[in-house]
C-alpha cells in the first residue's frame, strides 16, 4: 500500500510539473502567438490588400523572433481587452498601452518602445479652452477604462466640477471622429493618435496637454511566469540596437510629423473634384508598370496638384512634371497629355526602380526610387555611398534621408561624383507623398479593392470602417 501510495504522489507530481509548463514553450508548441490590439493607424489597419500598423508590424518581428506565427484578436472595446488578457486569454496585448499605476495592479508589463502625451483635443474655429477648469462649458468624451480616464481622475479631488462621458462603443479615433463632426466639444487623445489622424480630421487641434510623457508597452497577465517577458526584453534590445525600432517608428511616423491644414484641406476637395478624370489613367499605368495606382496619383498630385497644364518656372510640365529630356527617353511628344504624361512618369518611376540593387527591400526600394525620380539617381547613388561612408546602411531610406541634405554642404558634396544638390528637397517631397498616399489608402478603406486576401490567416475579423 506504502509504495502505491508513494507512486500515487510521483504521478501527482508529474502532472502537475507538466501543466505548470512554461508560458513561452506552450507558445512554441502551439505554434502561435496570441495577440490583442485594436484598430487604428497606429496599431493594426488595412493598407491596400495588406495588413498594416506599427503595432501589428513590432508584434510580426516578436511573431518571427519566436519562431511562431501571429494571431491577432481585437476586442471590442479596450474594457474588454484588459480584462481578456489580465484573465491569461490571450499572450500580451500590443496596443498602444499607457502604463499607469492602475494598469500595472493588473497587468505586467514588458520594455517601453515608445512615448505619448495626452492631449485635449477640440475643433478648428470653436472656443479654445485654456486649462482644465475651463472643460466644464463644453461636453468632453474620452475613452471608457482608458488612461485618459485615470488622468481625469487624479483632477477630480481638486476640481469637483469637473465632469465627463466614458464610452464603451467608440474608440479614440471614434471620438476624434465625433468632435470633427461637432457631435461632442472635447475629447483627449494620445500624441501619436492625433499625429496619425490629423490628415483624416484636418480641423481638429491640441488645446493642451494633460499629461507628461507616458511610455508605452505590451501588456501580459500578472501571472505570465517570465518566460516569455524574459524573450520579450532580449528582443527589444535587438531590435534597438540594430536600429529596427527606429526604421519602424520612422516608417508611421516619419512622414506625419510636419502638418499643413490649408494643403490637406485642398486635398480633400480635389480627390472629389479633380481625380475622378484621371483615375483611370492611373490605374491604367499602375497595372503596367507594377505599382499600386494611389502611389502614382500622390506622386502626381505632388507635382502638379492634379492640374494637366501645370507649368513650373524651371520648364517642367504636365501632370507628372516631367522635364523635357525625360519626355524625350520615355518617348512622348506631348507633357501635358494626361496619358502621354502619366505613362511617361510611372515608366521612368520603374525605370529608376529597376537600377537599383536587386538587394533592396520594399517599401525603402521605391521610396529611394523616388527620390531619384525627384533628384537623379546620380545624386541618389552621391547620397548612398557617404550613407555608408558614416557606417549606415545604404540600402534603407530612413539612413539614406539623413545624408541628402549633405549633399547640399560643401564639405560633403565635394567628395561626391555628381556635386552639389538640394538634397533635402527630395526627403520633403517623399514626406508630402506619403501623406498623400496614405490619405489616398484611408479614404478609399471599404471598397472592394482594399479588402485584404481571403487566405491571410493573421485577422480573425475585419472592420466594416476603420
């Protein structure tokens, strides 16, 4: 009986060794990581027939790092994301998550990748409220369980008054939405947020910030065992010190951090008025050429604003501005013929596409592409080689846009083959593309053309809107 007991206890033993598993290797056995976020510009999105969004991108490389593929879940609301992950129902939640004190009675937390302050948010041409006090005369919104939330809290002692709404439904974006719309007065949002929708919602402006910077990090259940947050914090490490978190914060935000309220607001106009005519044309030459149609219309409205019979004062001419040799090798006679010039410049786009090392990776390949569409691949190439000459990589953009404006300074381009350029002329010119394009994207989200291929297993369920 002694010894059936004693095997009884070994068994007991066993069992319970083998479902105290560690967390990181029930991942590795699944073979899958399970991630919550939410939608949104900054986290996880739909881009053309890709899914996009920093988070879900970081979330990718960690999925890759592991060795495991990436299921994504998004909640319904961030209530219940908190509360699906502090309960172990998912692996972390990369969302854009503040850590609060709140949050980290709850939830553990892996490294800070990145910083946000809370701003409050109103509309272009109403009352500017100047401080906190001043939120009574007005009906302010925020997200429900969000920090926002607790932030409002720690002014509620002192200012009894002080009132507001907690949505369950909406989102940050939502409400952004809802004050753009003169629905409600105020709402508050993280920095990066408002960055990433300020071209959506051109009349909406910062107030105020509320907050001091607050850093932002993926969120595990308190009862995660370390093992996978162990991996998390060597990961990050990585990926700083070989300046793939830089490249990636470059890639959402690099472009949006200049804002031009005037130019987005013509630009919505003309999408409606002026692109209509072309747009066939544009789909036309992108189907021949290889590119996605909204990067030739954002190339093109950057050059000419949508106007077939733009001139500039250094000749240039037609839709695409193309110079006169260009026209001669791309074999056009006239500039200013819609076809004739939008052929001509997605060509000559591919062309420069074409003659750079087969090595470079997308999205930097087209985006050095067109710097040379801007400059001349000869300043490109000057631009590359003191990019490696400075122990950066040439080959991708963020590195590559650092050194144009050098070329600029005598004491640089003296050392170059093709000399002096405007070399910050092309970074702003990529900048303003990309915004365009971007918008071009949002815009057109909920079409058929821009839903996401059917065999992509990474989306459990899409947005009718985003």
């Amino acid at each position: 009986m002694k010894l059936i007991s004693l095997l009884m206890i070994l068994l007991s033993l066993l069992i319970a060794c083998d479902e105290a598993k560690p967390h990181l290797e029930e991942i590795r056995e699944r073979g899958e990581l399970h991630v919550l976020t939410r939608y949104g510009p900054t986290t996880y999105y739909v881009k053309g027939n890709q899914f996009a969004g920093f988070e879900y991108e970081l979330a990718q490389l960690f999925a890759e790092y592991l060795n495991v593929k990436l299921k994504i879940t998004v909640p319904d609301n961030l209530g219940d994301m908190l509360k699906l992950i502090e309960h172990g129902k998912a692996d972390m939640a990369a969302a854009g998550l503040a850590i609060t004190l709140e949050r980290r009675d709850r939830l553990h937390f892996g490294p800070v990748y990145q910083e946000v302050t809370q701003q409050l948010v109103y509309r272009n041409g109403n009352r500017i409220p100047q401080n906190i006090t001043d939120l009574s005369n007005g009906q302010l919104e925020v997200v429900a369980n969000s920090s926002h939330v607790e932030q409002l809290n720690s002014y509620k002692e002192d200012i009894p008054e002080l009132i507001w709404t907690e949505n369950k439904e909406l989102d940050s974006n939502g409400l952004m939405e809802l004050v753009e719309l003169e629905m409600i007065d105020y709402t508050i949002a993280d920095s990066n947020d408002l960055a990433a929708n300020q071209t959506l919602f051109p009349e909406l402006r910062v107030a105020f910030d509320l907050s001091e910077p607050q850093s932002l990090a993926w969120a595990m259940p308190l009862s995660e065992d370390g093992s996978l947050s162990a991996k998390m914090i060597t990961f990050f490490e990585q990926i700083e010190e070989s300046g793939d978190l830089d490249r990636l914060i470059e890639k959402y935000y690099g472009h949006i951090r200049r804002f031009d309220y005037i130019d987005t607001r013509t630009y919505y106009r003309r999408i409606q008025t002026r692109l209509p005519q072309y747009e066939p044309l544009f789909k036309k030459a992108a189907e021949k050429y290889g590119f996605d149609w909204r990067l030739l219309a954002a190339i093109s409205y950057q050059e000419s604003h949508w106007d077939s019979q733009a001139v500039s004062s250094t000749g240039v001419r037609g839709l695409m501005m193309l110079t006169l040799t260009t026209a001669e090798e791309m074999n056009i006679d006239d500039r200013e013929d819609p076809t004739q010039s939008i052929n001509a410049g997605a060509g000559y786009l591919a062309s420069m596409v074409a003659r750079l090392p087969e090595r470079i990776s997308e999205p930097d390949k087209t985006w050095i592409a067109l710097a040379a569409y801007n400059l001349g691949l000869g300043h490109v190439e000057d631009a590359r080689i003191l990019t490696e000459n400075n122990s950066k990589n040439p080959d991708l953009w963020p590195d590559i846009k650092e050194h144009l404006p050098l070329l600029a300074k005598k004491k640089w381009y003296e050392r170059t083959r093709y000399g002096y350029a405007r070399g910050g002329e092309p970074v702003r010119y990529i900048e303003n593309v990309r915004r365009y394009y971007d918008i071009l994207l949002q815009d057109r989200i909920g079409n058929d053309e821009t839903s996401p291929p059917a065999n992509i297993n990474t989306l459990q369920t899409l947005p009718a809107a985003l």
